[in-house]
C-alpha cells in the first residue's frame, strides 16, 4: 500500500521533522501524532495517511492491522526567484519543493517494542587501589 505526494511547496528537511516522528507507528498512533503537532506539513502528510489507507481498503486490508513501514523525503522541483538587494544587484532564491513517498504493511507497529531488563545490576569495575 503505497501512496505519493509530488510537488509539496515546502523544503524537505522541514517535511522530513514530520516523516521521523510517524515512521514505524500504527496508522492510529500516527494519525493522532500528525493532529496534534505544530508543523505546516502536518495536514499534507495526514492526507497522504489517509490516501495510503483508502489503497489498503481498496485491496482489502483493514486499517486495523496496518503500520508506516517507510516514509521517505526527497527533493523535488525548484523554483528559481530572484529578490533586489543593494547597488542594482539581484539575489537568488530558490524555493524547494519535496516528494513524499510512504508506504505501509501489515502487522505490528515498531511503537510496541519492549523493553527488556536484566534482573542482575552490572558490577561496577572496581580499581586496583595502589
């Protein structure tokens, strides 16, 4: 199940902030991750979400067993400005676009991990006293 998202105006290092924080969650974890976060990208990726689910029902897959295997952000297209500055002169600009490409499988999420502990502390390295 896998889902696309071309041409998004916005720099992919400030789009990848939002694809770390939802890589190995359940659709459910992440979708109440992205409604909650401060971040413009946030509502783009929510609706990439949504569009990778609606492939999934399209399939046959119910939304319940599904996790974000990987999501990836990549540049795209650039667009070039320019912007007057002092003496006559110009300055580029240039306007990033990224490609969003996420995909999801079926299981459990990376989010249930646990921990385990060894009932034992580790001894402490003692030094030789002289």
């Amino acid at each position: 199940m896998k889902a696309l998202l071309t041409n998004y105006h916005q720099s992919p290092r400030k789009v990848r902030l939002v694809a770390d924080l939802i890589r190995g969650k359940s659709v459910g974890a992440a979708r109440m991750a992205l409604a909650f976060l401060p971040k413009k990208s946030s509502p783009a990726i929510g609706k990439l979400l949504d569009s990778a689910v609606a492939n999934a029902r399209g399939r046959g897959i119910s939304p319940e067993n599904l996790y974000v295997s990987k999501i990836t952000v990549d540049k795209g297209a650039v667009l070039r400005r320019s912007r007057p500055f002092a003496r006559g002169r110009a300055g580029a600009i240039r306007k990033t676009m990224s490609i969003v490409v996420l995909e999801l499988a079926t299981g459990p999420g990376k989010s249930a991990k646990t921990i385990k502990r060894s009932s034992k502390p580790e001894a402490k390295s003692q030094k030789p006293s002289l």
